[in-house]
C-alpha cells in the first residue's frame, strides 16, 4: 500500500492522531474509538492486508476506501454491520 | 470524546526510553546473541525462524508478565513483525527494527487504550485493551 493511498485513507475517514511522532490513527464516530490502524512512516509502504484487518473491512470494501467507490459514511455502515457500532434504533412510538 | 485522544498529554512519549538495553530473555539461550541484546527477541528454536519471542518494551513504565511471540514474514524489502491476537505490527528494514517499531505500537497502543474509558470503545477496542492488560504490567515508582 503506497504511502500517498494511507493518507488519502487518513483524510478520508478523518483519523486522529495525538502527534505527528505516534504510531497509531484511531477512526472515531459519535464520541467512541471504534477502529485504529498503524501509520505510515516514511516512504515504506504498508502492508495493505494487515491495515485491512485493523480497520475492519474485506478486500473489496478496503480497495473501495482507496479508490473513492466507498465513503466515510459507508464505512461506517460497515462497522455497523459488523457490530462495531451500535445499530439504528428504530423508534416504536405510533 | 473528539478531543480525548488528540487531548492527551505527550507524557506517553517521554515514557519511551529509546536507549534502554535489554535485560535476561527468559529462556534458554537466543540463537543470535546479537539480536536479543538488541531487541530481547530471539527465535525459539531454529525450526520456528518464522516466530519470534520478545520479552522487553521500549519504556520503563511497562514491562511483560510473560514473551509476547511474533510472527515475523518479509514485506517487499521491509520485515514485518506481528501479533496476531490484537492484530498489530511493527515494519523496519530487518527483524531488529520491525521487533523495535512494534514494542514501541504496543506501548502507544496499551496507554492510549488506558487513558479511554471501556464505554467509548468498540467492543474489539475493549477485547485489545483487555489482551494488553492481561500481559503488560504498569511498573510502580
């Protein structure tokens, strides 16, 4: 995974970091940390397989975050597909 | 919770002791001497070359209740280190700095995870914090 396709990764779910040093990015949503992923340091590519798995989603879905066919919002439908993030609740009220 | 982790102090940071030597891997003797001085890492026996034990972080606020064992596999001219149980890696230009970048993932990942209450995790969040403290140990002052 090539250096400049992680940050357009990092813009796109707009992944946190505490400082430009750390390690780590974190995807937040509604006030939780669902998800984290090692960042790029330096030129060296990224195992594109093993930032997959951390940030939770199958080939298709990880090529369509990089590509652009998959959206922050569709990430997060994702995740809660994947009940990571809690499910709509549908009201009951008449 | 938006500004919780960029709100964090950098004392994380300077708990890193990049300069600490490691000390006694906790079995029998490493096949690369050279290499477990460096990173207290060491193959178990030379049929497990694949695998690797390593008993020290980079940090003297933390140490391991026991070897954490990685998985080590090339990655076009890097060495990835990982660990398949919380689904974390470290990447360097040989085992060395692969073994390294990963003991330094794990400390900013178990203190940052520390710092976060289970209710704003996700529940695999919580199952890799739970991991972590099960084998990390917070060392008193």
């Amino acid at each position: 995974m090539k250096v400049h396709e992680f940050s357009r990764l990092e813009t796109k779910l707009e992944l946190r970091v505490r400082n430009s040093g750390d390690r780590l990015a974190w995807f937040e949503f509604e006030g939780r940390v669902i998800t984290r992923t090692k960042r790029s340091h330096g030129n060296k590519d990224l195992p594109a397989n093993l930032i997959r798995q951390q940030l939770k989603v199958n080939e298709a879905q990880f090529n369509g975050l990089i590509s652009c066919t998959v959206s922050k919002e569709d990430y997060v439908e994702i995740l809660r597909d994947r009940g990571l993030i809690p499910a709509i609740q549908k009201s009951t009220a008449p | 919770m938006a500004t919780s982790i960029a709100s964090m102090t950098d004392s994380m940071a300077s708990m890193v002791d990049s300069k600490r030597t490691i000390q006694e891997p906790q079995a029998s003797a490493p096949l690369f001497p050279e290499l477990a001085e460096k990173t207290g890492a060491f193959p178990r026996s030379p049929l497990d070359a694949g695998r690797i034990l390593f008993a020290t972080l980079p940090t003297r606020r933390l140490r391991l209740s026991q070897p954490l064992e990685a998985i080590l596999e090339k990655h076009e001219d890097s060495v990835i280190a990982r660990l398949d149980e919380i689904e974390e890696f470290g990447i360097g230009e040989n085992v060395t700095a692969a073994i390294e970048d990963l003991g330094r993932t794990v400390v900013e990942l178990y203190l940052t995870l520390q710092a976060i209450r289970d209710e704003e995790l996700s529940s695999d969040l919580v199952r890799v914090k739970e991991n972590l403290a099960a084998r990390l140990i917070l060392q008193s002052w």
